[in-house]
C-alpha cells in the first residue's frame, strides 16, 4: 500500500486486501474539507455507476465527519504535511 503522506505508512492493511503497489489516499476528520471531498467522490461516484447503498454511505458518512468536527473544532485544521525535511 502506498500512501500519499510518508508519515501515514504505518498504516497498513492487517488482512492484505490492498496490494503493496496500490496506491491510496486517506482523509482524516480533522481536515476541514473532508466533508466536502465526501460529497464530491459521491457524486463521481453516483455518475461511474456505483451503487445507490455506497452514495448513501459516503454521504451518512460526511455528516458523520460533520458532526465529529462541530463537536472538536479544535481539532480541525486546514490540511497540511507533517513538519520536516518532507513538507
């Protein structure tokens, strides 16, 4: 599995579901567009064909993301890299 961010390589896939050159991409809660990323994949999604339960899920999904941030807004931030030689 390969991340976009170095510092997310540790985290891997205990069931080996993800290939080891598939590339992937994680958005956490704390990043203030995730709930809008959501939104937008759900719409690319909807219109490559995929199922009505996956739209519906991404979209329960952002508003849980919603909800997690109104309730820590503390914790959101607008996305970044990690400090260091990387960023």
């Amino acid at each position: 599995m390969i991340h976009a961010r170095p510092d997310y390589q540790r985290i891997q896939d205990p069931e080996g579901k993800i290939g080891a050159d598939e590339p992937v991409f994680l958005i956490r809660a704390t990043d203030s567009t995730m709930p809008k990323a959501l939104r937008a994949y759900a719409v690319f999604a909807e219109q490559a064909g995929a199922s009505g339960l996956l739209v519906d899920s991404v979209y329960r999904h952002a508003v849980l993301v919603e909800d997690w941030q109104a309730a820590n807004p503390m914790k959101v931030k607008v996305p970044d890299l990690p400090k260091g030689p990387t960023s």
